[in-house]
C-alpha cells in the first residue's frame, strides 16, 4: 500500500490545482473560490457604512474623483450606461444628474432660438422634458453583493432617482447583458476586487457597443516618493482604525488597504485593458496616482 500511495506533498499539490490556482487576498495566498468567498464577505459587511467610510477615508476627495470620472465620459442624452461594482448608485446618480443637466441646457438653448413661441408652446415644452429629462438615458447597476445592491436602492428612493435606473445582480466576469449593448461602461473602486480582472476586461469588452468606451476609476500607484510613504503610513495606521471606530470591522478596511497595494501599476492595467481588445487606451493621474482614471474604446 505504502508504494501505492502518493507522497504527502503530492497529494497537497492535487489539492491545490483541484482548487484552482492561488491569488492574493490582500497579502494573504488563497484559492481563488476562497478569495472570491472572502471579498463577498467584505462588501456584504462594510455595506451599511460604505459611504461613511469612503468620506472618512479620504476625506470626502472620493467625490470629487468620480465627479472627474463623469466629465471625463460626457455622457448625452441617450447614452446607455453600465456601471459594474457600483452597488451604492454613486456613478450612477451622478450620470442622471449629468444627462438632466445637458437636457436641460439643450432644452434652453432650443427656446432662445424660438423667440417667437407662445407661452403656451413654452409651457409644453417644458412639460414635455419634464416627463423625459433624461432624453432615453438608462443606468444599469450591476453588482455581485446583494447588501450593496439593497443599500443602492434605499439609497436611490430617499434621494428619489427612479427614471431611466435599474438594479441587477451580477458577476462582473460573467455579465448577465448582450453582446453589443452599451455605449459606456464604468467600474469605480471595484476591478480590484475581482477575482480574474482579465475576465472582467473581456466582459465589459463584450458588451460594450463598437465605439463603446470602457472607463475605469480605481486606486493605483503613488508617483511621489515622499508622499508615497506618506501614505503608506496613512493607510496602515490610520484606515483600519476608522474601521474598526466607524464601521465596526478592522479585517476588512485591512484588505482593502492590502487590496490596493497588490493592484497592478497604471502601466501594467493599461498593457491588459489593450489586451482584452480595446484602442485607444490611456490614463490619468489624480493625487500624484493615489487614483487613476483608465480609459479605452472597442472599435
């Protein structure tokens, strides 16, 4: 029996490739179906109090990072948008209020062209934008975590976004759309924490339109030396600290930090946007890189 029966070591090893290959969770090896358990496990509990810690941690800057994001997409009227990871409705209600904006400056320019209106044809045309601010523009959310879609949607009824918005559970590596169905897809803050981000490029590849632009805003690399250890001190000593006040729970800000530091470089992300098939693809630096805003269109 003892010739019979493999060594103690090959038999860790069959293991280990019946359990797929090892990733990284934060500075830690797993499999990657551990790894994917263990980042579910993350969002669903730091899902109450995301957007608190999100000011917290950088001190509210995070806004003015996705407002950046969407004036980098300039979305018109019409546009059709799928924001991945976006389960609290940041980008997304950020792209209505962007579109409503553009309707309503369209809406303005078109009546001072028309001097000659009656009032009553300008109060049906208002009437008219009124019922259709968003000119046929739709946002799609999908996310994997439900507690993120749930906080999404409590979100969305208290600010009372309803028009041209829709909630779907999905995995951003096997999207539940068509080919060929968007015309800009978004994933802020959330391409880390895929488990296989090539299979998530090729996805948004797939579903986007041709002429579609993929924009993705994530945290990166800090370009400055000095203020690159700064940060590092920031985040280790400070971030999980705010965790564990605010949200309760110091593992998870602990990966998230980890999370970040084990993310490719701005040119190595760019090198595999390119090689799920998109041109044109570059990006940009805010904060000396502590986030990057990468762009690329399917042609």
């Amino acid at each position: 029996r003892a010739l019979l029966s493999p060594p103690a070591g090959a038999l860790r090893a069959l293991r280990g490739l019946a359990a797929g290959p090892e990733m990284h969770f934060g500075f830690q090896s797993v499999t990657e179906e551990e790894r994917r358990e263990r980042i579910y496990q993350v969002f669903e509990s730091v899902a109450k109090k995301y957007d608190v810690m999100n000011d917290s941690m950088t001190l509210g800057i995070h806004r003015v990072w996705k407002d950046i994001l969407m004036h980098k997409m300039n979305p018109s009227p019409g546009t059709l948008l799928l924001d991945v990871a976006g389960g609290t409705g940041d980008i997304a209600f950020r792209f209505i209020n962007y579109v409503r904006s553009v309707r309503e400056r369209q809406l303005q320019r078109k009546l001072k062209h028309h001097q000659n209106l009656s009032w009553q044809e300008i109060f049906e045309s208002y009437q008219k934008d009124k019922f259709n601010s968003l000119g046929d523009s739709q946002v799609v959310v999908c996310d994997i975590n439900r507690e993120m879609l749930k906080v999404g949607k409590q979100k969305a009824q208290h600010l009372g976004y309803s028009e041209g918005l829709s909630w779907v559970l999905g995995n951003a590596e096997e999207l539940p759309f068509d080919d060929d169905k968007f015309d800009v897809y978004t994933i802020a803050f959330g391409i880390r924490n895929v488990t296989r981000i090539d299979l998530a490029l090729q996805e948004a590849y797939r579903v986007l339109k041709p002429g579609g632009r993929f924009l993705c805003l994530e945290f990166s690399h800090v370009s400055n030396p000095l203020l690159s250890r700064l940060y590092d001190l920031y985040s280790f000593q400070v971030i999980p600290v705010l965790g564990e006040v605010i949200a309760g729970d110091w593992k998870s800000y602990q990966y998230l930090v980890e999370s970040i530091r084990r993310f490719p470089p701005q040119e190595e992300l760019k090198a595999m946007i390119e090689d799920a098939g998109f041109f044109k693809v570059d990006y940009e630096n805010l904060n000396f890189g502590i986030v990057a805003i990468h762009s690329g269109f399917k042609l």
